[in-house]
C-alpha cells in the first residue's frame, strides 16, 4: 500500500532573538494600553478581556519606532514562510496590519480566521506560567461527518487540534484560513503579544 500525505498545512515557530527589543515593545504595549482610549472601549464593548488595538490604530510602525523595528524582523520571517509555502507573489508579502493585545488572566480568544491576507502570525511578548495556549484547527473538521476521533497518540499532522505553546519571543506564522483561538490558562499575569497579517 501506497500513502501519501496532501495537501499540507504550514505552521512556523521562530524566534525573536532580540531580549532588548522584546523589553521595548512590552513597553510599548502597556504604553498604548494605557493612552488607547478607543481601544479600551472597544475592548470593554466587545468582552476582550484586557486590550487590544486591533480596532482603533492602523498605523503602529509609523506610530512607534519599536514597532517598525519588529517590523523588519517580521517581514524576513514572513518572505522565508511564503516561499516554503511555495506562493507565487512575484513579490515579497507586505504588512497588511499589526496590533497589540494584553489578555488579562483567564481571557480566550473564541475561534477564527483572518480574511483578505494570506499570512497571520503572532509575536509572544509576554507569557506568565500558566499562560493559554494556541490552539489550531483542522481545516477539514467541518467536512468530516462521520469521521471518527483519533488516538492520542497520532501524529501532529492527523489531530484534529494542535496546541502550540508560545514562551517570550517566539513568533507563529500561518496561512491566513487557518481557524485558530486562544484557549484560557490558569496564569495569573497579563498575556502580552502582537498579531500581524501579511498580504
């Protein structure tokens, strides 16, 4: 018997590799926590447990020098993942948006997806023991009917979730259709990352 694994989903895990950055933009993060007004009413209006920028500021690399700094780490990270995707650009993906999020103890993302970009990522800033993990969806779970479970033990590429346990620093990328979520923790500290689409 012949068996082939198709149509395969890339996940990157990478790391930042700069401790001064990181510091900076956890400053960075708090800072905007602190002055966004639009966005802490956003998030109050919306149930966001904590911050987020996501819906009030467009332009944070323009904004803060800290953040067009991670932007260049981002955008080498972003061309090396498009090409092990095997897109055919002819260019370089851009920067579509970045924003911040402070997710206080015990807040969740629910499941979704990013529309209208073709890479999504997320930079861990900061990630207290205890912290929630992000958890990934197959793609095809809506089309499977039938299908039964899976062992425990089968590998990565046949689960139905995949958790992937960020530390400070570390960098996920995914196409953007992949359905992904913040499951709750037992932390009891503030989550501090920085979400990214690329087109």
């Amino acid at each position: 018997m012949t068996i082939r694994n198709l149509f395969a989903t890339r996940f990157s895990e990478t790391a930042l590799n700069d401790d001064a950055l990181l510091a900076e933009l956890g400053d960075a993060c708090r800072d905007l926590a602190a002055q966004d007004r639009a966005g802490q009413a956003w998030s109050k209006a919306h149930g966001y447990r904590g911050y987020t920028s996501y819906a009030s500021l467009d332009d944070l690399p323009a904004r803060d020098p800290r953040f067009g700094d991670l932007v260049r780490h981002l955008n080498r990270h972003a061309a090396a993942f498009a090409e092990d995707c095997a897109f055919d650009l002819g260019r370089k993906p851009r920067l579509d948006s970045l924003w911040v999020n402070i997710l206080k103890p015990g807040g969740t993302h629910s499941g979704h997806i990013h529309p209208h970009s073709i890479i999504s990522g997320t930079l861990y800033v900061e990630v207290p023991p205890g912290a929630g993990t992000l958890k990934l969806e197959d793609p095809r779970l809506p089309l499977m009917m039938a299908a039964p479970p899976r062992r425990p033990d089968a590998a990565g590429d046949l689960q139905t979730f995949v958790y992937a346990q960020p530390a400070p620093g570390t960098i996920f990328l995914w196409e953007s259709w992949l359905r992904h979520e913040v499951v709750a923790g037992s932390a009891r500290a503030d989550r501090v990352s920085i979400s990214f689409n690329y087109r």
